[in-house]
C-alpha cells in the first residue's frame, strides 16, 4: 500500500517539476522578449527628442501662418459686418 502511494506522489511530483519546468521556459522567452522591447523603445525615445529638434523651426512658421488667418478672419468679419450695415440702412 505504501508503495502505491509513494509511486503516486512520485507522478504527482514529476508532473509539478515539469510544470516548473514549463514556467521557466516562458519567463526566459518573456526575458528575451522584453530585453527587445526596451531597446526599440530607448531608440524610439532618442528618434522623438531628434525629430523635435528638426520641427523646432517650422513651429515658429506654423504660429506666424496662424496669426494671418486669424487676422484675415477677422477682417473678412469686419468687412462683411459693415457692408450688411450700409445695405440694411440703403447705402449701397
């Protein structure tokens, strides 16, 4: 009786030790795969501060052109907003 049970936990065991087994084998596939991970993002990361220092200029252009139409807007508003006024009152 006894060695029925010893041989039991001895399968019992054998299937624990190939589940560890198992795991390791992920974790160092994990390892591995996140060792590639931080280095595309570390290269990522030195792209994105190269690619700020190239677009710094043209920010600068972006803000001028967006003060033209803003100001184009405003007097294309203006404008309108007299000329209703002189058509209501029949000046034109």
């Amino acid at each position: 009786m006894s060695s029925e049970r010893d041989e039991r936990m001895e399968k019992k065991l054998d299937l624990i030790i190939e589940k560890v087994h198992a795991i390791d084998k992920t974790l160092a596939g994990q390892h591995v795969s996140l060792k590639e991970h931080i280095r595309r993002t570390d290269l990522l990361e030195d792209q994105i501060y190269t690619v700020d220092e190239k677009i710094a200029p043209l920010q600068g252009h972006v803000a001028v052109v967006q003060g033209v139409i803003k100001t184009a807007s405003f007097l294309a508003i203006f404008v309108g907003a007299i000329l209703g006024i002189l058509k209501a009152l029949g000046k034109l």
